[in-house]
C-alpha cells in the first residue's frame, strides 16, 4: 500500500544510481531500515539496456536481511 510522495524521481535513488554506476554487473547496496516497519532492508539492482546497449531502466529487489541470511 505504498503511494509514492509527489516528487518522487527514482533516477535519483541510490539503488538506480548504483545500478548505474556497476552496468553490466548486479549492484548490491547498504543495509537500511524500511520507514514504516523499521525492518532490515537490502536492494540488489541491475541496469537494464535496449538493443544498442543504451541503458533504458532500472529493475530493483529489495528484501529483508533475515531472508538473505536464512537463504
């Protein structure tokens, strides 16, 4: 039930920057606390390219850190 706040851009996101940055490879970021639940939080993100290898978008997962440790 996320509504994202007016201005959102997710260019500027560090997930999407990261993804960015690492192209062709997978980004892992920084542990964080989710806002509402104050869960620990990871985002693996990757670029995502067209045809000519021009980069067009960003896909992201972020998933809790105990799933991360009990998988």
């Amino acid at each position: 039930n996320y509504i994202a706040p007016k201005n959102y851009n997710p260019v500027t996101r560090p997930w999407y920057q990261a993804a960015v940055k690492s192209y062709p490879h997978i980004a892992r970021g920084t542990p964080y606390q989710e806002i509402k639940t104050k869960e620990w939080l990871i985002s693996i993100s990757k670029a995502l390219t067209n045809d000519k290898n021009n980069i067009i978008g960003v896909i992201a997962i972020d998933s809790s850190l105990d799933n991360v440790i009990k998988s």
